[in-house]
C-alpha cells in the first residue's frame, strides 16, 4: 500500500479511483466491509483503490475539549487498512482551514480533478465539507454533473449482534470491559500498545509473579481489572494476564497497567509491547494480605491458560 500524508504530494490524477472515505476510528468490520467493496470495484474497472483519512481526528479540531478517546491511533489505523488490501492510503492533515472547504470544493476540486475520482463508496449516514453540508444526495447529484458513480452500502449486520456496527458502541463496549463483545464488532482483538518501563518491583519479588508495566499509549483503556491476554513482543506472541487497576491490595492509588507474561524470562524494559485482550477474567480486588492475593493470581492464571488452549 502506498501512503500519501499530503494531498500536495499528489502531483497527478490515479487511473480510475474508487474511494471511501471516513475516520475509520477502530477499522471495524463495517468499515472493512466498504474497503473490501472499494477494492473490488476497482478491479472491475481496471482502476486504483484509494481510502481517504484525516490526522488529527477531525473532533480533536473542532471539539478540542471532552472529545472521546480514539480506539485506534493513528499508527495502528495505517497497519490495519495497510492490511485489508487497499492501494492508496490517503491521510489528510486535518485543521479549521480545511474544515472550512465546502462541499462542491471537496468534490470538484479534491476528489474529481485532483485524485481522478470515478467512484465514491459511503455508507448511509455520510456527510461531507463544510458543517456537514454535503449530504447523499447532494453527492449523487454531483455524481451526476461531474461523472461519478456513488455507491452506498448498508450497515452489516451480524446474528449475534442487533443493530448497526459503530465505533461509539466498540468504544463503549471496551470502557465496560466487554472486550470478548468488542471483538465481535472489531474482527481482531482490541488490542494497546505500549512501552515497558521499571515498576515497583513487588510482582517477582513479592508475589512470585514478575510483571511488564506499560506506559500506556493509546488512548482507549479497558474497564479496570483482570484479563487473558496475548501479548506481541520481540517478534513473538506470548500468552498473559494483564492487571488494570490501582493496586488496591497496596494502597497505591496509582494507575498501572501491567501484565504478566506466561513462561517468560526475558528482559524487554524499554521495549514496544502489544497487548490483546481475550477476555475478562475478574473485577480488581483488595485482599487482606499479599499470600491472598499471590493465590490468586496464580488461579486467574490457570484460568487464563484454559481461555488461551482454545
């Protein structure tokens, strides 16, 4: 996949593109639905998949405060479309100017004579320029003045899920610790990323348990409390049970997440760590000593190691 980060960059049209575009905030199955539906229409016509993205998330612009986190960062976002099979990636940088293009401009000018536009795939609630000026049927209108076709997908729907695919619900979802449901919606594991740092040192020590803590980078965190886990780390993936929480055994009233990693002696402070998570096993806990606790940890282990054989 080629990625783009400025539109200047684009020096000439693409050859027949088909597009979507959207934040694509999770890359959740319906989101993969209109990708998949953008490559396979530009196969049809001997043309060029493109998907169009905006970095900074437009809210974080335009509602600089109480916005919601994002269940993807923007690194995370570019592997996983990279991964669907798109040909072009295109990430605007998004600010109040280019908020203020209106909806004829974006259309005419970006999409049409700049990017080479032949067809647009959205789905049912797409809106575009200025304030949201452009709807689906103005789109369709401009489709029929400017040459394009406008494909409009329904929302997927799953059997064992009611009502449409968003990320609001995921998000939501993860917030509550549903991540097994989370996972129905995304079609992979929720997964964080983060860098291993020095903790206090109690989880090999006192409880016989070592633990990677992690400086968290995304900005999405499951429900404090206890999880299976996989965790990517040194080109390899390891079975875990990460801790969410603030040690109440401990007093700390600290944030921490920490994850201890099965049949694993390596030193990976400092290293990049990716932690997927399975499902939960059980709320945080305050218990009266640590020989409690250690006895514990030891049964959410074997629990984990059950969900993790399947």
């Amino acid at each position: 996949m080629k990625l783009i980060e400025h539109i200047e960059k684009i020096q000439k049209p693409f050859n027949n593109t088909v597009i979507t575009i959207g934040n694509f905030d999770g890359v959740h199955i319906g989101h993969q639905s209109l990708f998949h539906t953008v490559i396979e229409k530009a196969a049809a016509i001997g043309g060029i998949s493109i998907a169009m993205t905006f970095e900074p998330h437009p809210i974080k612009v335009l509602k600089q405060n109480g916005h919601p986190p994002l269940i993807t960062l923007y690194e995370q976002k570019v592997e996983l479309i990279t991964k669907t099979g798109i040909d072009v990636l295109i990430c605007v940088p998004f600010d109040h100017g280019f908020a203020s293009v209106t909806a004829r401009a974006f259309v005419e000018d970006l999409l049409v004579k700049r990017i080479g536009m032949k067809a647009i795939v959205v789905g049912k609630d797409y809106t575009f320029g200025k304030n949201r000026e452009g709807n689906l049927d103005l789109l369709k209108t401009y489709g029929d003045h400017l040459n394009f076709e406008v494909v409009v997908l329904d929302w997927i729907q799953l059997s064992k899920w009611p009502g449409r695919i968003s990320s609001t619900r995921i998000r939501e979802l993860v917030m509550e610790g549903k991540v097994s449901e989370a996972e129905n919606l995304l079609g992979r594991f929720y997964q964080i990323r983060g860098i291993v740092t020095t903790g206090r040192d109690r989880g090999g020590k006192l409880l016989g348990f070592p633990t990677a803590n992690i400086i968290l980078q995304d900005e999405l965190c499951p429900k404090t409390g206890v999880y299976a886990v996989t965790v990517e780390c040194l080109n390899g993936t390891y079975k875990g049970v990460a801790n969410i929480g603030y040690s109440p055994t401990f007093n700390d009233h600290v944030f921490t997440v920490e994850v201890h990693i099965l049949d694993f002696n390596k030193n990976i402070c400092g290293k990049k760590i990716r932690v997927n998570f399975i499902k939960r096993l059980r709320d945080e806990k305050k218990f009266s000593d640590i020989s409690d606790l250690s006895k514990q940890i030891q049964n959410d282990i074997e629990k984990a190691r059950g969900i993790l054989s399947i």
